[in-house]
C-alpha cells in the first residue's frame, strides 16, 4: 500500500453532493413532462443528512469475501434501513465490488436463508442447529466407512487463509483429497 496515493482512491464527491446533485437530475428531467412545482420539492436539509429519523450508523463489515470491506450502515429501530462506503477503512478505502454494494438488500431480502431448513416430502422445513450437525455429522460418518473418495468439501470465498488451511486438513484428516477453497467464483 506504500506506493499507493490514499488522495487519488477516495470519492471525490461526498454523499450531501452527490444527493444534491440526484435531487437537481431529478427534478430537471421530470419539470420537462410534468408541472414539477406540485409534485416535488427541494430535499430539506433534515431529509439530506437523516432520511431514516432516530437511526444511528454503525460501523462494519462486508461479509460477502474475506477481502472485509468496510461499510457504515444506517440502523432504525433495529432494522438495517441503508449503507454508506467507509471512506476511512483501512482495506477498501470507500470502495466496494457489486456484492457489497448490495449487502443492506441481501440482508433483508425475503429469501435470505436464516435458520437450517430440511426438505422432508418435498416440503422445506425448519430445524435446529443440533438437528442439521447432527444430520450432516451422521451422513458424513456414513459416507466416510463407504469410501471418504466420494465427498468434496467446498470452502468459500468468506474464508481467509487460515480458514482454507482447517479445511485442506479436516478433508486430509477424513481421508481424501477432494478440496476447494472455492475461491475462484
Ligand atoms: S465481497 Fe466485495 S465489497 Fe464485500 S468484502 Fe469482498 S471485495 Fe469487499
């Protein structure tokens, strides 16, 4: 990082400019079809520096690689309601690639995954964490007395060098070599 210019990374816009700006676009391309002074209004400044009223913002990371990203999100109510780049992170410097970009909605999205769920007669249903261990610890035992060649432990992209390394070893320790940081996706 010594020879990069932290000056020439950051956003050279900042969020008020950046509204202000979305808020004139805004309001240029629609006074053109419709009569713009019933239907809009400038932003007041309350509304520019807190949409979300009573929020706090707090300061976190993505989770989506272990690159760890930083993101400010804005919190009401205990409800993750928007996100903001943290220009002052150490890694990403304000940056983020499309995943983090998103990850408010990923979060809240209707079909995130939240619990353990099983599929029993074609039908999802919900489970406990010991359930789903022990479901998986029990097939994985099975499949290991049959021949442990047959199973492939895929890791993720979240996982950091020394997470891969626990992997390689608990597949080398099952007894095969079917091993993939998975990193590549
Ligand atoms: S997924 Fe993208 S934004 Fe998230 S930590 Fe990785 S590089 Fe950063």
């Amino acid at each position: 990082m010594s020879n990069v210019n932290r000056e020439t990374l950051l956003p050279k816009v900042g969020r008020r400019s950046f509204l202000k700006m979305a808020a004139l676009a805004g309001a240029a391309g629609s006074a053109g079809a419709i009569n713009a002074a019933t239907v809009t209004r400038d932003a007041t400044t309350l509304e520019l520096s807190k949409q979300f009223p009573g929020s706090k913002k707090v300061k976190t990371i993505c989770t989506a690689c272990s690159v760890g990203c930083g993101i400010i999100a804005e919190v009401q109510n205990g409800v993750w309601v928007r996100q903001d780049v943290a220009t002052d992170h150490p890694v990403s410097l304000g940056g983020h690639c499309c995943k983090g970009a998103d990850m408010c909605d990923m979060v809240k999205s209707s079909v995130r995954l939240k619990y353990p769920m099983e599929k029993v007669n074609g039908e999802w249903k919900r489970i406990s964490y010991e359930e789903a261990l022990d479901k998986i610890a029990t097939q994985l035992d099975k499949y290991r007395q049959e021949n442990p060649e047959q199973v492939l432990f895929l890791g993720s992209a979240k996982m950091s060098n020394e997470q891969a390394y626990y992997v390689r070893k608990f597949g080398a320790f099952y007894g095969t070599n079917n091993v993939d940081h998975q990193a590549r996706i």
